[in-house]
C-alpha cells in the first residue's frame, strides 16, 4: 500500500494527504486505484503493489464458488467452438470480402507518344490499393538511355506522388524529371515489385480512375509486357470523414 503521508491545514491542524482526481473530478478519484497512478514531477513515486489487499478469494462462498466455477465451464465451451483471430486494417491486408485484381498488357507504344499501360475505375465507395507492379519492353536500349518515363495519375490529371527520381538531367533535356515520374522501374514481369512488402501503401478512394503511364521519349517503338496487382474492397457504411472506412477489418 501507498505510505500515509499527513500535511498540515490552514490553521496549523494536520490533515490526511489525498491523492490528485483520478479523472479531474475530486468527486471520483475512490473509482481509480491509486496505485496504478502516474505520479507527478514533484510528487514521491508510490510503492510497486504485489498484492491487492482488496481482493481476498478467501471471502469467495462456496455457492459463489460454484456459480465462478459454472461460468467457467460454459465459457470454455463457448470459446472451443469459436474462432478468435486477429486481422490488420484494411489498407496493410485484404479483408476476406477483397476483390483480388491481377491486369495485364503487352502493348506497344510508337516513337515520341505517350500512352496508357494500364487503367481502371474505381466505383463510388470502394477503396484499392496497390500490392505489385512488373514490367518488361524490348528494346531495352530506350530503356537504359532514360528515354521512357512511367508515372501513376487519377482522375485524368493529377499525379500520384509515388515516385521521386534523383535524376539529374532528363532524357535530351536540361533539367530533371517532373515530380513523381520515373525513368527506373522496380520490379520485373518475372519478379514484380511488392509495395506493402517494402512499406509502402498505395491506397484509391472510389469514385476515381487511375492510370498508368509511360512517354516514350525515343525514336524507335518499344513493346511493353507487364502486369498490376491490387485489392478492391466496398464500404459497407459508407465513406464519410467520421467513419473507419480506411481502416476496416
């Protein structure tokens, strides 16, 4: 138990010291056992408690007894035929009611065009989010010289800050790449790159359409084969701000 402290009163007379309110209120510090509070900065640290002094199964009748150890029984059955597991949010794992997506292309993309590998519409409140992305183009000459740059977008414009290349220079430009393009891609067709296996999180709120693109930038056609994995999963209660629709189990 904590050691009685005694401080003195107004008027000389000593009173017995209380702790602070537990929740603000002095009206409920008797709900919260006090040694379990943190103490203050200048306050003396209480004494560890190996036992509770208020709890004596010695008091336990022997028809509580029972009626504790009946209960015990029904809940050892109840939880025998039930399944407990754990399950991380949504946007880290698929939820059993994900739709699992695999697209893939082989396209090939004429000299100085810009063109779209892959798109998909995601429909008013489902989220998705990106597990993998491979691709492979022959020649790969384009490829090596920086000729090809590869960006995500949604809703036709607006860029998905994935990547951030360091290039210096672009190809057969001064400057370097518009934020969020690439010239390198991780990943291959045979060993696609896996972005929550390397801590990143790709995740579209529907109702949008994303897309990913390639510039071919040089002056020779290049074939592309590849493919995007992601899950697709609904709001069962909608999406607005106050609820967990990102995060669901």
């Amino acid at each position: 138990m904590r050691p009685s402290k005694r401080s003195l009163g107004p008027n000389g007379t000593s009173k017995p010291y209380r702790p602070a309110a537990g929740m603000g209120n002095p009206q409920e510090e008797e709900f919260f056992y006090h040694g379990y509070r943190d103490p203050g900065q200048a306050e003396e640290r209480p004494l560890d408690l190996v036992h509770d002094p208020t709890c004596d199964p010695a008091k336990v009748t022997p028809e509580k007894q029972r009626d504790l150890d009946n209960l015990f029984c029904m809940l050892k059955g109840l939880f025998t035929r039930q399944v407990v597991f754990t399950k991380f949010p949504a946007n880290v794992q698929p939820p059993w009611f994900a739709r699992p997506i695999i697209k893939s292309i082989r396209k090939t993309v004429a000299a100085n065009t810009e063109a779209v590998l892959f798109t998909r519409e995601i429909p008013d409140k489902h989220r998705a989010v990106l597990t993998a992305i491979g691709i492979d183009m022959a020649p790969i000459l384009p490829y090596m010289d920086g000729a090809l740059e590869f960006w995500f977008t949604k809703d036709g414009s607006q860029i998905i800050q994935v990547f951030d290349d360091q290039t210096e220079t672009a190809y057969e430009e001064a400057d370097g790449l518009t934020s969020g393009h690439t010239s390198v891609l991780p990943g291959s067709l045979e060993n696609p790159f896996a972005f929550l296996q390397h801590g990143l999180q790709i995740m579209l709120k529907g109702r949008t359409v994303f897309e990913f693109r390639v510039n071919n930038k040089s002056d020779s056609a290049v074939t592309f084969r590849g493919i995007l994995g992601y899950y697709q999963y609904w709001l069962p209660y909608g999406a607005t701000e106050f609820e967990n629709a990102d995060v669901q189990m």
